[in-house]
C-alpha cells in the first residue's frame, strides 16, 4: 500500500463534519455553556487497543536478583489471602437535621454535620434559596 491509498483510506474514516473541520470550511459553531450533550472526542479507536504486556514482559531482560524477586512475588501471590474484613463495613446511617435558615429536614451523612443545631442546607448556603 502507498502513501497515497493510505491517506484516502484514513480519509474515509472521518465523517463529513470531521472532513470539513480538517478543511477549514465547516461553519463556526456557537459556544454552548452549560447545559446539553456534548460530543466526546477520542471515541474512536478506544476498542482498537490490544494488551501488549505478554509482548513487553517477554522482551524485558532481568538480572538474577531481578528474577528471585519476582518468583518470591509470585509465590506469596499463591499462599496470601483476600483481606478478610473487605466489604464488611456497614453502611454509613444518615442523622435526620433540620435547616437552620429555612427549617427544612434533610437526611444527611453524620460526618457533614458538626452542630445539628446549626446545620446549614447547601440551597441556602449557595443562596439558591
Ligand atoms: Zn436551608
């Protein structure tokens, strides 16, 4: 394959938006602020990449020490254990206060709240209330 056929087949991957874009023509976008979808860049080739550990890893060279290391890792990855207490923490308990602006009720994460008396709510901290 030539340079050229290959220019014309990476071409053909981009839609036409993208081909006037790379052209310089495509009409000038407003700004969107805020709300609304936007287009993520970098989606293509995201299913493209392949896992060259196997690859790297066989072409590495280590040293004696370097190799004893790893046979010591691997073996204690055989006889070592999943931490035991993992996933055995119960969920947080949220404490019920009440706004001390506008005297709404929230159930809230105890750790946010210092003094349950004078508990602020975020819409009257923001000033959105
Ligand atoms: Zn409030």
């Amino acid at each position: 394959m030539d340079k050229k056929e290959k220019i014309m087949e990476l071409l053909s991957q981009l839609s036409e938006q993208e081909l006037k874009e790379v052209l310089g023509n495509a009409p000038s976008k407003k700004r969107r602020r805020g709300k609304g979808k936007r287009k993520s860049r970098n989606t293509k080739n995201v299913n493209d990449s392949t896992n060259k550990f196997e690859e790297i890893y066989s072409s590495l060279k280590f040293s004696d020490s370097e190799l004893a290391e790893l046979k010591a890792a691997e073996e204690t990855d055989k006889t070592s254990k999943l931490n035991p207490l993992r996933g055995g923490r119960s969920p947080v308990k949220k404490v019920k206060v009440r706004c001390d602006k506008c005297s709404n009720k929230f159930k809230v994460v105890p750790s946010l709240v210092q003094n349950a008396a004078r508990w602020t709510c975020n819409d009257c901290l923001t000033g959105r209330r």
